[in-house]
C-alpha cells in the first residue's frame, strides 16, 4: 500500500496534541520524533515499522509498574501515550493497545495474587516482549468472558485448543495470553477462568492470514491457531467464575475501554490536526472539532480516575462502556467534519486523509460492540445488574 501525503496541510505549524506529545516524549524520549520522522506511508504499509519502534523504545512497559521494571505510567498517562501514537501510526496505537490491555490485566492479577505473576511481568518489562490478546475470541455472538479455547488436562499440566481470530500482533508476538475455563473437580461449579501465557513459537501454535483490507493492516491482525499446546500450569493465573465479573475481568475491560479509545482517538485527531495546520477552517470549525475530540478526551480522563481508584463495580463498568460508545460517536461526527474541511483538493491528492477516516470507525468494531450491550446497558440504567458480556 503507497499513500501519498499532500503538502498542503504544512501551511500552519500547530501545537495541536501538545499534551499528549509532551508525555510521550517525557515516558518514551524520541518515539515520537522517530514516528514522525519515518513518516505515515512507512509506518501503515502491510509490512509497517511502528509496532517494531515502539518496542525498540521501550513501550512495552508502558502499564508496567516500576516496581517490576515497567514504566509505571498512569492510566491518565497510558491514554495519552497511545492518543499520541494513535496520530501518528493508527496500526501502531491499535495493536500496542491489545498488549498494553493484556498487561494491565496481568498487573491486576499480581497485585491481588503473590504467584508468579510478578515475575511475568518483569520479564515482559527486562526482555521487551509483546503479549498478543486472546481475550475476545471474535466469534459471532460470542461472550468476552465464555472463551471458545478448549482446555484439557494432561499428564504435565494442560493442552490447549482452539482459534484466535482476529488477533493483532500475531507476527510481532513473543507471548501469546488466552483466556480459558479450568474444569473444576467437583463439577460445573468449581469452574474457574484462568489467563494462560504461552510462547508464540510453542509447538502446536500456527500464524495464518486473516486481515484482507489495508486499512490498518500494520497492526498484524491474523489468525492463530492452538492444536494441542501444552500449558505450564504455572503459567496460569486464575480469575474468578466463568459465568460472572470478578474484580479482575472488571478492571481489565475498564482498561480495555480506556486503551482502545484513546487509541483511535488518536486517529481521529490526526485528520483534525490536517485541518488545523492547514489554516483554512475557521475557528467555529475547529471548536466543533475541539468539543468533539477533546472532550472524547476529557471523558477518558474520567474512565483514568476510575482505574486510579481501584474501583471495580459494575457501576464503574457500565460508565466506561457509555463513554466509549460516546466516544465512538463523537469520533465519527468529528472526522466526518474534518474530511469536509480537507477539502476536494486534500482528497484527490493524498490518500492519507481518506485512510483515516476508514481507520477511525474500527472502535465500533471491538467487543463489547455497542449493540450487543445495548440490551445489558438498558437493563442496567433500569436499575439491573450488568450481565451478558
């Protein structure tokens, strides 16, 4: 894929994602500079070098704790490293969410668990290791918390079977994380959700296609496959019951809204800072595009104070959800307005802008969608407890 940028937005330097850009710079010194310099076509071709930068720089770490090695960014923080990268490589920001998601629920897991979780974590943190998701099977109808993974016991631990698709970063992978049902011994009952990490080059373990469109086609997304793969049982950190929200699935799809909507935020902000640089949209224009973004912003801000507070109810979830679907509105109204501020010219000659705005409606598409919580979130806001996810 070749996308050709047009000159003409460089009419007007802009400070536009200033914040963002500063914490970047301040968390991971030079990405941003390197995005930049490498430039769009470079970092969103199918065979894309952003996913490889962030983790030269160290971005792996990102919702690590320093205590294990990590950066030991905020949830705050978190959102406006990946709103900035989002602006530069929407492929990049994508797939480094799915990592970044996988962490956090690993870091939940280690501060309420004094397993082998934290040593996980240091060695993603020390080795630069990206962990692909395989949380949300993407099955049609399918359940984030009910995983398609079969699981089996064995003479050494457990076998693992079954297909992720879509998964992103499935060429970059180092470690594979998937969400599976451990049989209990008395029954249904005794069942519980557990986080298996493997290797990615585990016996059993094969990458194929899946991604057709080259619309974010760096972000790596195939499908992987598990026949039979051996799992070290200490290499399992166990959840709650599969059939309801615990703390930790609570606090991992919080971080889950949070990461992946700051992401393409990101991307939205993109097209708008075209417009902003271009100096042609007059300034009723740009505080449409400011109420939209940045106060998309602003509510992330808030999901961030939720996660800093440690809160994991069912209340706290439901408020995420409608901030993302929130966002996911704001974010159509907004590059729908941008692209009609670029102007014909903008659009017959670059192909950055229309890239964009294709790229930017991928939040509708992550579990859970908007109308498969329709019915749960409406029950809620009748005063029943959130189900169904």
């Amino acid at each position: 894929m070749t996308v050709h940028t047009s000159h003409s937005v460089n009419a007007t330097p802009s400070s536009y994602l200033r914040t963002e850009r500063a914490c970047l710079e301040r968390l991971l010194p030079g990405l941003d500079s390197e995005l930049e310099e490498l430039g769009f076509d470079r970092l969103e071709r199918t065979d894309g070098l952003g996913i490889g930068v962030v983790k030269k720089y160290g971005g792996v770490g990102l919702c690590i704790p320093k205590t294990y090695g990590g950066i030991g960014a905020t949830p705050l923080e978190c959102a406006q490293v990946q709103r900035a990268i989002g602006s530069r490589s929407p492929a990049a920001a994508v797939a480094t969410a799915m990592h970044h998601f996988t962490v956090a629920t690993l870091v939940e897991l280690a501060s309420r668990d004094a397993g082998l979780d934290w040593l996980l974590l240091e060695a993603i943190a020390r080795n630069h290791l990206y962990v692909a998701s395989g949380f949300a099977e993407g099955e049609p109808n399918g359940k984030i918390l009910r995983p398609s993974m079969v699981l089996e016991r064995s003479a050494g631990g457990f076998l693992v079977t079954g297909v992720k698709r879509p998964c992103s970063l499935s060429k970059s992978m180092d470690l594979m994380s998937v969400s599976v049902v451990v049989p209990g011994e008395g029954g249904p009952e005794d069942d519980r959700l557990a986080v298996a990490l493997i290797a990615a080059r585990s016996p059993g373990i094969t990458v194929g296609p899946y991604w057709a469109n080259n619309i974010l086609a760096a972000a790596e997304t195939g499908t992987v496959r598990f026949d039979r793969v051996a799992v070290d049982p200490k290499m399992l950190s166990y959840s709650g019951h599969p059939n309801s929200l615990d703390h930790i699935q609570t606090r991992g799809l919080i971080w889950f809204q949070l990461l992946i909507s700051a992401s393409y935020l990101g991307v939205a902000s993109a097209l708008a800072e075209r417009v902003v640089r271009s100096g042609r949209a007059s300034h009723s224009d740009m505080a449409q595009l400011g109420v939209d973004l940045e106060g998309s912003m602003a509510t992330l801000g808030g999901i961030a104070l939720v996660l800093e507070s440690g809160e994991s109810s069912s209340a706290a979830l439901a408020q995420s959800l409608f901030a993302r679907y929130s966002i996911q509105r704001s974010i159509d109204r907004a590059t729908a307005l941008a692209f009609e501020l670029g102007g014909g010219r903008d659009f017959a000659c670059s192909g950055e802008a229309s890239y964009l705005v294709a790229a930017a409606r991928g939040l509708n598409f992550h579990p859970p969608s908007r109308p498969a919580m329709a019915a749960p979130l409406g029950a809620y806001l009748e005063g029943h407890g959130l189900y169904e996810i």
